[in-house]
C-alpha cells in the first residue's frame, strides 16, 4: 500500500480538470448570455417567459428588475428572470426569416 495516495492523484486532478471543463465553464458561459440578453432588452422586442407566454416588451423598471410586457389578453408585470433567452432567440429568427 506504499504510495497509494500518490498513484490516484492524477486521477482526482483528471476528474477536477474534466469537472470544471464540462460542468462549471458551460454555467458561467451561460449566466454571461442570459445577463447581457436581460441586460439589452428595450421596449417593443419580442418574447416568450419560461411559463410560455407569448409577449411584448412594453416597460423596463430596471429598480426592481422586472417589466411589463403585453400579451392579447392584457399586460402583465414580470421578472425579468422569467424571460426564456433560448425561446426568445428562437422567435426573433423566426420572425427575421419571414
């Protein structure tokens, strides 16, 4: 049993490497792009909360960070957390195609 710990501490360094590489990078990556999307978001742009409703941007309030946004049934206040980044990019391409 001489050097046992020494024999598996490239191991655990793999497995640090490989954690950090495939878990924490794409995170931090992500909460980047969801900050600047909340952080660009103006009046009129097009979304889609992460319940799914479908709205505009209609007022930012950048004190309590939320907005009002208009939907066909009337306007609602929302979290600017409950706005869907992947679903809202999906529906400005979509309307930039047609």
């Amino acid at each position: 049993m001489q050097g046992g710990f020494t024999e598996q501490l490239p191991f655990l360094l793999l497995m640090l490497v490989v954690f950090f590489f495939f878990i924490i990078l794409p995170q931090t990556r992500r909460q980047k792009k969801e900050k600047t999307f909340m952080n660009n978001l103006k009046k009129g742009d097009r979304i889609i909360t992460k319940s799914g409703i479908h709205a505009k941007v209609v007022e930012l309030n950048d004190k309590d960070n939320t907005c009002v946004i208009e939907t066909q049934a009337g306007k609602l206040k929302v979290e600017r957390s409950s706005i869907s980044l992947e679903m809202s990019a999906k529906l400005t391409k979509n309307l930039s195609k047609k």
